[in-house]
C-alpha cells in the first residue's frame, strides 16, 4: 500500500470511528432513558450540534475514503462551526450558565480536531494526486 493509500486510509478511518462515536453518544444523551437520567447539566445546543455534526464526520470519512476533494471544504466547515458552537459555549459559561466540565473539554478538542485536518488539508498534497470532485 502506498503512502498516499494508507494515509487516506488511516483519516477515513479515524473520521469514521470518531463520527460513529459522537453519533452513538449523542444519541444515547438525547434519546435513551439512562442518556437523559445522566446527562447532568448539558447545553442543549452544544448537544444537538454534535449528534448533527456526528453525520457530517461520517460524511468526512466517506469522501476521504473515496478521495472527493469536499472533505477540504467540510472540514473548514465543521472548524467553522465548531468554533462557533465553542465561542458559544464560552459566553453561556460566562453568563453563569449550568455546564458540564467534560463538555467543554470535548467541545474544545472537537474545534481543534477539525481545524487541524482543514489545515492538513489545504496546505498538503493529500488531494493533488485525484481528479475525484463531490
């Protein structure tokens, strides 16, 4: 396997297992009985953001298995708003709003997780050697 294929490989992968576990705990905070009976003091807005964008990392490791070039624009996407979602968390926190420490760690390392692949993406080759377009 080349470099190229397995690198492609190893991203679409780590999409998929990181999109598969946002989805899954999601869903299990939003819909299961033992998911709301735990949740603790979630933001609602933060919680559906990421079951939603949970899909659309799924879709990211989807088009970076297949080699479409609009994983570059997804990811800028996600980054984007990730990072809104996150400022928007930071002023609920500082307006005295009910949060979860682990919420803010997640929300924090999802953010940073897609601005590094929307960097990784448009500064590298990683798309140079496809003529493949969504």
């Amino acid at each position: 396997m080349n470099l190229l294929k397995q690198r492609k490989f190893q991203i679409a992968v780590l999409f998929l297992v990181f999109g598969i576990m946002t989805v899954v705990s999601g869903g299990r905070s939003l819909f299961t009985e033992e998911g709301i009976a735990t949740r603790g003091n979630i933001v609602p807005l933060v919680l559906w953001f990421n079951f939603i964008a949970g899909f659309f990392y799924l879709l990211a490791g989807v088009s970076t298995f297949k080699m479409k070039t609009c994983v570059k624009k997804l990811s800028v996407v996600l980054a984007s708003l990730s990072s809104i979602v996150l400022l928007y968390l930071a002023v609920h926190i500082y307006q005295g709003g009910l949060y979860e420490t682990k919420t803010v760690v997640a929300m924090s390392f999802r953010t940073f997780f897609w601005i590094a692949f929307a960097v990784y993406f448009h500064r590298s080759d990683f798309f140079s050697k496809t003529e493949c377009r969504c």
